[in-house]
C-alpha cells in the first residue's frame, strides 16, 4: 500500500525559473541555428576547422546528451518444452468455461 504525501510540492507545481539555465538555453540555440558567416552557424564553422578525428568525437560527445545510454538486461528465461495439441487446448477451454458457471 502507498503512503500519504505529507510534505514537498503540490502536484502540477512549476521548477522555479533559473535564469542561467534560461541563458545557456538560448546561448546553445544561437550556437547550433543562427548564420554567422555565408549562411554557416557558428557551430557548423568550428566543425569544419576540426580533423576529422576530432570531428567524431565531438560529434559523439553531443549524441550523449539526447541518446540515452544503454544498460545490459540479463533476461533468464525458463521454457519448458510442452506441446499442446488444438484438441488440448479446446478441452482446457471447455473445462475453464465449465468451471465458471
């Protein structure tokens, strides 16, 4: 049984606002979509100057900020080699229907 809420927020209450998070926000978009230079963001610029190495790496750095990583699932899965006719399977049935009434 859960137990009752005696303390923190009210359901549906807003983070307070965070004026740095708000300028790294929009610090971020003008990097990655505003046009410095012939059309080029300034992200797209300082990608250009790197080699290639570099370029996948910096690219892969940033992938982990929006692809959440992956952990490893260890499924034991126990099957036992039962083979049920169509004929058995109608008869459970039968006797489930039977049993209900």
């Amino acid at each position: 049984m859960k137990g009752k809420k005696t303390g923190g927020r009210v359901k549906g209450t807003p983070n307070k606002d965070n004026p740095l998070k708000g300028f790294i926000r929009a610090h971020s978009e003008k990097y990655f979509t505003e046009p410095v230079e012939n059309g080029l963001t300034q992200f797209e610029l300082d990608q250009m100057s790197l080699t290639a190495d570099d370029r996948v790496s910096a690219e892969l750095r940033l992938l982990e900020f929006h692809q959440a990583k992956l952990k490893a699932v260890d499924a034991n899965i126990n099957t036992h080699n039962v083979s049920l006719t169509i004929e058995d399977k109608l008869r459970e049935l039968c006797e489930e229907e039977e049993d209900g009434e």
